[in-house]
C-alpha cells in the first residue's frame, strides 16, 4: 500500500513533505495525541533515546500531532527531542491515515498513537493504530521492519 503523502509544517515553521524522502530514507511516522501529557513524552523520549539505531537503520523519525507548531516547539525543546514534530493542526494528515479520535475526553478531532513504517519507495510496510492511547506502540517491531529494509 502506497502511503499517503502529506506535506506539514515542522517547529521551526518549515514543510515537511513525505515524498522528500523517497529513494533515500526509510520513514517512521509516529501519531501521538498531545504534547506534554504523559505517555506521548515516555514515547518520545524513548524514541529520542534511540535515535542512533533509526539513524543506523538510515530512518527519519517524522512524530505528528494536532498540536500547534509553537506547543511543538516548546514540547521538543523541553525534552531535547532530536528529530522533526509536525504539526497536524487542521487535522487533515490524521483524518487521510484513519488515526483521529473523534472524542478523547472531550476534546474533538485528537491524533490517536499509531505508527507507520514507510519504506524507501514510499510503500506502508507496517502499521500499527492503538485505540488506547495509554498504550505504546511496539517500537521494537518497528526497529525489526526497519533492519528488513536495509
């Protein structure tokens, strides 16, 4: 399956596009709810801490929520996250991957914590979209899919 390509503004207000990164990169695309709450930073800080390992898998680590770019910037520099936060404030990245909640704990239109492996020539090679955002991701499936690829 082709992956959705989508084009997104990071914490420095500079697009991101997806497709950028064909034939060069292998990408992780990583949903997360909302910045500063506690298990989207355990999951964050957990990829930042291996960042060396997506860095030898030759992985870019995309990490998207509805967040604005200015809560993004202030959450990366926080937790001294070392890889690009998008913004998804319209909510139209969410929506095309399917990975919206369309009520979490009252707020409307929340990314859900999913992640996808995008390969080189932009094909989806693994997906993984939790319902419970108190759940993390298999980041070491993640990193398995990855060594595949390479």
């Amino acid at each position: 399956m082709k992956a959705i390509d989508f084009t997104l503004k990071d914490t420095d207000n500079k697009e991101v596009t997806l497709s950028s990164f064909e034939g060069r990169k292998n990408v992780v695309i990583l949903f997360f709810p909302l910045a500063f709450s506690s298990v989207c930073t355990t999951e964050l800080c957990t990829t930042r801490d291996n960042m060396k390992l997506y860095d030898a898998l030759h992985a870019e680590v995309l990490a998207i929520s509805v967040d604005s770019t200015f809560s993004l910037k202030a959450f990366k520099d926080a937790n001294n996250l070392n890889y690009t936060l998008l913004s998804d404030f319209n909510k139209n990245v969410s929506k095309d991957y399917n990975v919206l909640y369309e009520d979490f704990f009252g707020m409307k239109g929340v990314s859900k914590r999913a992640v996808f492996v995008v390969n080189k020539k932009g094909d989806v090679e693994y997906q993984e979209v939790l319902e419970n955002a108190g759940d993390m991701p298999d980041l070491n499936k993640v990193q398995d899919v990855l060594a595949q690829l390479n």
